[in-house]
C-alpha cells in the first residue's frame, strides 16, 4: 500500500513539472514567434506623436463665445462636480462698463490643480453655459508643483480676431 501511495505521488509530481514546463515552453514559442514577426508595437515617442483618440479627456480649456466674450459665468457647479476637489471658482459681478461674460457674473479667478485632477469630465458634464472643455493634449508634465496649477489665463481658449480667426496670444 505505501509503494502505491509512492508511485502515485511521485507520478504527481512528474505532471505537476511536466505542465509548468510545457506552459514555459508554450510562452517562449509565442515570444518567438512575435519576435520573428517584426511587428512594431513600441512608439518612438518624442518622435512619434501619439494620436488620442476624438474622445480622450486631456488638458482643461475655457472657452468663449464668438464675440470674445467668455462663456464661464462663474456658477461653481464644475468645482461642486469635481470628486478631487481640484477647481476653484471665486465669481465677480459684471458692470456694463467692464463685461466680461454674457451673464451676470464672470469667474473673476478659475484655478484647476493638475496633480489633483483625475480627468474624470464630470466638471464638463455639469457646467450648463458650455465653458468647460477638455482637448487632445496630453503632454503636461513640468519641473515645478507650481506649474500645475493652471489659472484662468492659462486655461481661457485665444480671443478671436476682428476677421473671425483666433489669435495666438
């Protein structure tokens, strides 16, 4: 009886080794196999740009009407929306001799901190005059936690032209 237990286990422990060496092999001949292929699959970035795709959620813009007047009217629902606590909003009151928005009140400061942002789009989805946006870009690294901290000048989309093209400043 203590022979068969024996050879029982041992004959366990030759098909335990035997499928961990056939899954071993089973691997290489797949790596073998790509590697002849010649299929790139690495991309040579900073050669190689990435493309995002038309909706991948990068970098945070504000944008404005087509008078150049801006479209945030300072309601903090973005920050109210935002699960990381990154926006802030502190609202100022348009005069009719300094309007700044079409509304009644403009975003006199609009800060988003970037190392807290999760790109989630859920300020996006819950500002009501369309403001928010995100675009395509995603290269936002930087040598300073200061320069994370995108204000409103960094985030407000150019001012049109008098011909109906934007400006690059």
């Amino acid at each position: 009886m203590a022979l068969q237990q024996e050879l029982k286990a041992r004959s366990e422990r030759r098909t335990g080794v035997l499928s961990k060496v056939n899954a071993l092999v089973q691997g290489l001949v797949t790596t073998a196999k790509e590697a002849i292929q010649g299929q790139r699959v690495t991309q040579m970035y900073p050669e190689d740009h990435y493309n995002p795709f038309p909706r991948w959620r990068g970098r945070h813009v504000l944008r404005r009407h087509e008078n150049g007047l801006e479209k945030c009217v300072g309601c903090a629902l973005c920050a109210a929306a935002c699960p990381a606590h990154c926006i802030r909003v502190i609202a100022g009151e348009n005069t009719d001799s300094h309007r700044i928005s079409e509304g009644e009140r403009y975003a006199e400061v609009y800060e988003i901190h970037m190392l807290r942002c999760i790109f989630c789009g859920y300020c996006v989805e819950a500002c009501p005059t369309e403001a928010l946006g995100m675009t395509g870009e995603y290269e936002l690294a930087s040598f300073s936690r200061e320069a994370q901290l995108y204000g409103k000048e960094r985030l407000l989309e150019a001012a049109p032209l008098n011909d109906g093209t934007m400006s690059k400043y």
